[in-house]
C-alpha cells in the first residue's frame, strides 16, 4: 500500500506539487535501530509502540535519524526561501542559468488575501475590503505577466539567462529534490504545520505530513501528534504562574480572570507595557481553561 504512494502527485496551491521520490525505512526499522544492544526489533507491537512513543518523548533522534524520504517539490521562490531555512536537509534546486523557468508565478485566492497582523509581525491578520483584494490581485496578475514578457524578450535578444532571470518575482515557481532524515522531517513539520507558520508553506507541510509521512511511519506519526505536533511546552516561568494561579485564597473555581493573571506573572514581566512572554504564557493558560480568555486575542 505505501508503495503506491511513490510518484504520486499531491497538488498544492494553484501550480505547485509535492512527490515522493523514495523513502527509506519503516517503523520497524526505529525499533531495531533503537535496540542495537539486542541484535534484533521486539515482536510485539505494543512493545514497539512503546519504544517509539519513549523516543519520540524523550527527543531520543539517532534511531529515527535512520530513515529517510525524498521529495520533488514546486514551489513559489517565496516558499522556498522560507524551506531553505531548515539546513538539516540536502536539496538540489533547478537552476534558471541553464534553462529557462517556465511562466508560472503564484496568485493568492481572494480569500487568503488578508491585512497585515496586529499583534503578529510577520504574519496575516483580518481580511480586507473587496475593492483592496481585487485591486492587489489584478496588481499581481499584470505585474506577473509584464515581468514574463521582458524575461522572454530579454532571452530572445540574447541576454544571458542568469541575468535575464533577475527581474523575475518572488512567486515564479521553482522546482526542487529534498531529501532528510525522519527525525529532521519531523522538526520541519512541527514548525511549519504550526498555525503561526505562512499559510503557504503550511500547505505544503501538512500535505508532506498526514498525505505521506502518516502512513509511511503510522506509530511515528501517533507519537509526533501527541508530543510534538498538538502538544504545548509549559517553561519554568510558566509553571511559576499556575503554582501562584492554584495558590489564590479564592471562593470561587477555575477559569480564572485576566487580573488573576496579571497578579500572578512572573515578577520578571512586571512593570512591562509590551512582554510577548507574557502573552505567549496566556494563550497557554487559556488554551488549557485555566484564565478565562474569550475576548484575547494572541
């Protein structure tokens, strides 16, 4: 069954895929890799269940270092400039010096078209009114297509391609082979499937992780879920704010209120107008109904 999963094409965005090339390893082969000292894997599931949900815990990454997966992945160049950034991976980019990249650039739909976020610098926040988005859009559309005629015409008079290619958008698409270690696959996934992440990229990721890397590696995959992927990290400062929340002398039950809150951060916050902390340490607390939080916005 996951051997059909091999050259298949996962569409993504309006002209991008993603494609396992090959893959190396199984679920099996994490236990094995684990229990070197035994010479051989357990027999029974439950017992490799158990193992690779103690390594996944524990971050445990040499026996899930030992498989691997390869991708052919397209792109926009935007995308790809935030993926370059895992530098745990090989990859092998076309390269627009030997040929010429093909007309192809991004265009948003109207609804993934949004402001710019209040509280999040780099990252969307409330759409926009219609006249905005439709203006942006045609915007791009004329820009993408005006851009593509002078690199065509820059190439037809001669021009060099690696210079031709210079004025050329960040969404022209791009096409790669990626290949990395399950354990590192898995570090790109926690990142990029998070909803902080640009919904672009996202897109990708999530493809990458419930269409191929969950049925390649299903225990894996359950483990990464609970303690990674749908899991929270509370810090030291954090746990200092819910010991104070628990100690309050209240009449009352949890959740607690903002002033509760506020009373009991961390004395290192005090005194601070703006502490993203702070906020972060909310969000946690009220994610997990201990502050009332209905009107926050994080």
């Amino acid at each position: 069954m996951t051997e059909e999963l091999k050259g298949k094409k996962f569409p993504v965005l309006d002209h991008g895929h993603v494609i396992l090339v090959d893959y190396m390893g199984c679920d099996a082969d994490i236990v094995q890799a684990a229990r070197t000292s035994y010479q051989k894997g357990t027999t029974h599931t439950s017992d490799d269940r158990t193992l690779i949900r103690y390594l996944m815990r524990h971050r445990h990454s040499s026996p899930i270092e030992c498989c691997t997966i390869k991708l052919h992945i397209k792109l926009p160049i935007f995308v790809e400039r935030q993926w370059a950034r895992h530098r745990t991976a090989g990859f092998n980019e076309v390269s627009a010096r030997y040929s010429e990249l093909p007309e192809e650039y991004y265009i948003p739909e109207e609804e993934d078209v949004q402001a710019q976020s209040n509280t999040n610098r780099q990252g969307r926040g409330d759409g926009l009114d219609t006249g905005v988005v439709e203006e942006f859009l045609s915007g791009t559309k004329t820009t993408g297509k005006e851009v593509f005629e002078r690199y065509h015409e820059d190439l037809n008079n001669g021009v060099a391609r690696e210079l031709a290619r210079i004025n050329l958008p960040l969404g022209t698409y791009t096409e790669k082979v990626w290949w990395c270690n399950l354990y590192n696959v898995l570090h790109f996934l926690s990142l990029r499937m998070d909803s902080h992440a640009q919904w672009e990229i996202r897109q990708y990721a999530n493809i990458i992780g419930n269409e191929i890397i969950k049925p390649l590696f299903p225990a894996i995959w359950e483990a990464f879920e609970d303690y990674r992927l749908n899991s929270m990290q509370l810090t030291a400062l954090d746990v200092g704010v819910i010991q104070r929340l628990t100690e309050l002398d209240y009449n009352k039950h949890t959740p607690f209120h903002d002033i509760d809150f506020m009373d009991c951060q961390d004395p290192s916050w005090k005194g601070l107008e703006r502490c993203r902390e702070r906020d972060e340490c909310l969000v946690k607390l009220i994610n997990l109904g201990l502050v009332e939080g209905d009107d926050y916005v994080g």
